[in-house]
C-alpha cells in the first residue's frame, strides 16, 4: 500500500509544532521564552525599522464598517378581540366579558453617540415588531406587541423606498364596496321581480368588510350566513403613522425616538357590539394588518476635518501622527479601503487646553435653549480612501466615501510633494470634488421633484382615475440653482492644503508652485479649482508637512482649528 504522507521537507511543521524543532535545552525553559524566540528569529528586519508612523504593513487596527444598509420593517399586527361570555355558579348564560386584541408593536429610530457603523443593522436586514396578543374571556386584553428602538450612529440619514400599509387597501376596498351596495340597493328597489337580481344573502360573502369579523365559533354554517354584523366602528390610531415617504436626517443624537413604522390596533372584544336588540353579540373584530416599508440608511461620518488626496499620498500616516489612530500604512495605492476617523486632542485634561478653541453648538428645533459656546477639547479627522481622476466615473474606489467628507466642517486636499505637480493634483481632486458634488445635488433634486407631487386641477381635466376620485398626479417644477453654482454645498466650505513627504527631494520647489497658485486664487486672479462660482477662497493656505518624521503637525492643529472657530 502506498504511504499516505510522502517524506517532503516538512514547510509547516516548525511552525505549527514550534516545540518539536527546538534543542532540548530551550525545551525545558519556560513559554514566553518559547514565543520570543519565535518572534526574533521571523521578523527580524520589521521590528528594527518600524515605528508608530512608519508601521510595517501588518500593523493597524481595522473595525466592522458599513456606510450602507436597507432594511425592511415590520411593525406588528393587532391581537383579535375575544368573544366571550360570563358564566358562573346560578349564571350559565352571563353577559359578554371578551377581552380586546393587542395592539402591535411599533418600530422606532433613534441617533446615539457611540454606534460608529451600519454593518451590524446592514446584516440583520429585518426587524419584526412582535403582534399583539389576543385578548381572553373574563375581560382579559391581550398584551401589546413590544416596541423596537433602532439604534444607529448619528450622522445617519434615513429614505423611505417602499410602504406596503394592508390596512389603507382595505379601507379603499371597504369604501368601494359600500358604494356598490348602495347602488345596489337602489337598483333592487326599481327590479323587485327581476328573478335574476341577486339576494341579500349573496352580496353578504361579497363584503370586505366580514374579514374584519371575528365569528363565535360554536355557530352553524347556515347561522354564519345569516348572521349580521353592524358596520365596523370608526376608530383613532394610537400611533399617527408619518405619512410616506419618510426622510430623515440625524445629524444630532435624538432626545426621542422617532416613529418609522405604527403597530397596528388591536381587535374589540364582543362586550363592545352589545345593544339593546343584540345583548349576546356572537362576533369581535380581528385586529389591524401591520404595516410593513422597506428603508435604506445611509452614514456620513461625522468628522471636522475632512482629508482629500490621491492614493498613496499619506493621508493614513498623516492621520497617525495628528491622532492615536492605528490606520493602515502601506507603500501601494488603495491601502486604505474604509474611513478611519481619529481624534485630535488639544485639551491635555490637565485644566491647560494645548490649543485654545471654542465652538458653536447652534440650536435647532428640537432643542430650546441658547447658543452654547464651549470650549472645544478636540476635533476629529476622516481619512477615506484615495481618489483618482476619474473617481465621478466610480474608477477606482469609486467616489461613495466623498461622502464621509461632505459634512465635515473643513476639507484639507493631502498632496505627495514629491509626486509631480501639486497644482495639477490639486485641481484634479477638486475636480472630483466638484463633480460629486454636483451629483450629489442632483439626486437630491430628482428625489424632492418625486415627493412633491401636485394635482392638475385644470379645467376639462379628467380628474378621476380608476373611479377613486383621484386626479393624475403631476411632478411639480423644482427651481434648480444656475449651472456654475451648482455644488456649492460642499465647495463653500473653507478648505487648505497639506503638503506632504517634504523631506523627499524636489519637494521644495514644488511646494513653492503651490503656495504661489494658492495666493492667487485668494486673491481672485485664479478661478477656484473646481470652476465653481461662489467657492470659498478666504485664505487657502498650504502647509508643508513630513508625517513620517511627526514634523508640521502643530501648525496642522492651529490652521484648522482657526478655520473651525470662523
Ligand atoms: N518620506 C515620506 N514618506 C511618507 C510620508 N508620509 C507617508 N509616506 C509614505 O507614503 C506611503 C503611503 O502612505 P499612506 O499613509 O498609506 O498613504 P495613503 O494616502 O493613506 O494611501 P491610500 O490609503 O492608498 O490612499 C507609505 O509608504 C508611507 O510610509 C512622509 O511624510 N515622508
Ligand atoms: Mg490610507
């Protein structure tokens, strides 16, 4: 027979038994002995060279992120109504004692500090409110469905795509019905004696509205038939549904939950049909169809400072030398392939701030108190992936985490000195710039254009359609802002240039290119770098920088820090 192992050099036997391989003597000395020896002898060049800002490129930290994620919600449905009735020692047949139906449980979002990505909600995809239970005899309710709190990081922005709403359906088809029985009704009284009219008895399995019923169930079949129900009761939502479609924007924690989806109400127990000519109704509601909509969120980090560059420009390491962050360094394009956002500390938590800064939190309709000043302790950086000429196209990375920069309160451009023409890189990311943020403006009028719809109310318009009494809706006019103002949003936000790699050679004259191109365009003699009118050009500064060596970061903090207290 032939061995099942040939007798090759063993590759992987040192080091998945590193014990068998080492002398006798070792053998007998302790563990962490064992390790350092490992260690040593694998990478000994990797640990000599590297350091916090030049890592080898095994060292960083990653966490779970997702920007994106669509959900589908679904909010619970109502419990039944109970047919029920007293019975007792000397009371067989007592009064109707059915408890009412649950109502459903309600699905809510809420913004919180803390939560930093999507990809825990992006892989749950589902969220089921529980139903309400159904109520008992002996005047029990049913349990409610219990509530859901989304919780997500704030800066989340929140779009309805779809609402499926079993309860608005019915009530139509409810509506309809009733109209056709009274035109019924009227025909019956001119055609008594039309044998072909159809009787009371068939239109009864006709009505929407006997699904709503719930039957006792001890009746007869012939006694179903006959059996008459009053019409439904009009009833009040615990919950007022948002009306569709629902869009948030959760740029602040949220004090309150806010209500995506209503559970839905709970059924009515039989003691609620009781009248005088009926004190023994046979029948209860059944509760609401719940609510069902399909959401997609969407996350734009919340940092101050936004960096902008090509690939391979230093941006990570930059990153590292400003903040604590252990951000992914690598000589290659596309090392970094999801944000990473580091704190920048300027309050040393001793009572003497490094950096005095002071910020605005302005208030907004949910809060109620004044303007409040306070001093700033620290500001945060977002380092995104690399962008290429090219990137509006979704070449490379693509432009999808421009949006992790859209909202920062200052954007600095990262430009490798040593890397051929700063000015040229620099109109180039503006231009990628620019452009996204024209498309960015332009989605967001096509979704305003498909919300606002408006009813042509014309004369000699056909103003019904389906027989719903609807009018065709009409996509309204949405004023556009002129075509050389267009994304402004993002380019009137005040930005600078960070040098980099200044200790490489030819880093200087460039450099001085670029601070000469940048006092023009302060000073107006050279259009903004994207060609957008109205772009913000106060004081574009450049500073030179060599993150590697931890040199010109302090000028880094100050500059951005006055651009932030502005
Ligand atoms: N000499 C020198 N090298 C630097 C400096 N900053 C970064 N580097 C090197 O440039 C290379 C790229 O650095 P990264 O920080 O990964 O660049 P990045 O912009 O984050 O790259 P992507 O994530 O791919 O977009 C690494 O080899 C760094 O060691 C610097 O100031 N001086
Ligand atoms: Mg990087």
């Amino acid at each position: 027979m032939a061995p099942r192992c040939t007798g090759g050099p063993p590759a992987f036997l040192p080091f998945l038994y590193p014990s068998l391989f080492l002398s006798k003597a070792s053998r007998l000395g302790s563990s962490v002995t064992i390790r350092h020896h490992i260690t040593e002898t694998s990478t000994p060049d990797a640990t000599s060279s590297s350091s916090r800002l030049n890592p080898s490129p095994d060292d960083y930290h990653i966490t779970n992120f997702a920007d994106k994620a669509k959900l589908k919600l679904f909010a619970g449905s109502g419990g039944r109504g109970c047919i029920s009735f007293a019975r007792d020692a000397y009371l067989p047949d007592g009064p109707p004692n059915g408890g009412d139906g649950g109502h459903g449980g309600s699905i809510y979002i809420q913004a919180a500090y803390g939560e930093t990505s999507l990809h825990k909600l992006a892989r749950r995809q589902f969220f089921r409110a529980p139903r309400g239970a159904n109520g008992q005899g002996s005047s029990r309710s049913g349990r409610r469905g219990e509530d859901i709190i989304i919780t997500v990081p704030v800066g989340t922005v929140v779009r309805e795509i779809s609402r499926e709403d079993p309860e608005a359906e019915d009530e139509l088809r409810r509506r309809a019905a009733r109209t056709a029985r009274r035109i019924a009704a009227a025909q019956s009284e001119q055609s008594e004696n039309d044998p072909t009219a159809r009787s009371a008895e068939d239109t009864h399995y006709d009505n929407p509205e006997i699904e709503k019923w719930v039957l006792y169930p001890g009746i007869s079949s012939s006694q179903k038939r006959k059996i008459w129900v009053p019409d439904l009761p009009k009833r009040e939502k615990i919950l007022a549904q948002p009306p569709a479609p629902i869009q948030l924007d959760l740029s602040r924690p949220t004090r309150k939950p806010i209500l995506l989806a209503a559970g839905a109400l709970g059924g009515l127990g039989n003691p609620h049909f009781v009248s005088r000519e009926i004190p023994r109704p046979l029948y209860a509601t059944t509760g609401d169809k719940a609510l069902s909509m399909e959401i997609e969120l969407e996350l734009k980090l919340l940092a101050d400072v936004g960096l902008v560059g090509l690939p391979n420009a230093g941006k990570s390491t930059l990153t590292r030398a400003l903040t604590n962050s252990r951000a992914r360094v690598g000589a290659w394009a596309f090392t970094t392939l999801q944000p990473n956002i580091g704190t920048v500390v300027l309050d040393n938590h001793r009572g003497q701030p490094i950096v005095k800064s002071y910020h605005r939190q302005e208030p907004d309709e949910t809060w109620e108190g004044d303007v409040d000043v306070r001093q700033r302790t620290n500001f945060t950086v977002a380092d995104i992936p690399g962008l290429i000429e090219g990137a509006h196209l979704d070449r490379g990375l693509g432009i999808a985490f421009l949006r992790h920069v859209e909202r920062a309160g200052v954007l600095a451009f990262v430009i490798d000195l040593s890397a051929g023409n700063a000015v040229e890189a620099l109109k180039s990311l503006w231009n990628e710039v620019g452009l996204y943020a024209q498309m960015r403006e332009e989605e967001a009028m096509d979704r305003e254009r498909e919300a606002r719809i408006e009813y042509d109310l014309g004369v000699g318009a056909d103003r019904s359609v389906a027989g719903w009494g609807l009018e065709w809706p009409i996509h309204a006019e949405y004023p556009s802002a002129p075509e050389n103002q267009r994304g402004l949003h993002i380019a009137a936000k005040p930005w600078f240039v960070i040098g980099t790699k200044g200790d490489l050679p030819g880093a200087k004259e460039n450099f001085k290119e670029l601070r000469e191109y940048l006092t023009k365009v302060s000073n107006g003699d050279e259009p903004h770098p994207s060609g957008i009118e109205g772009a913000w050009i106060k004081n574009c500064a450049a500073i030179p920088v060599s993150a590697i060596k931890g040199q010109g970061m302090e000028r880094i903090v100050h500059w951005t820090v006055g651009l932030l207290d502005d």
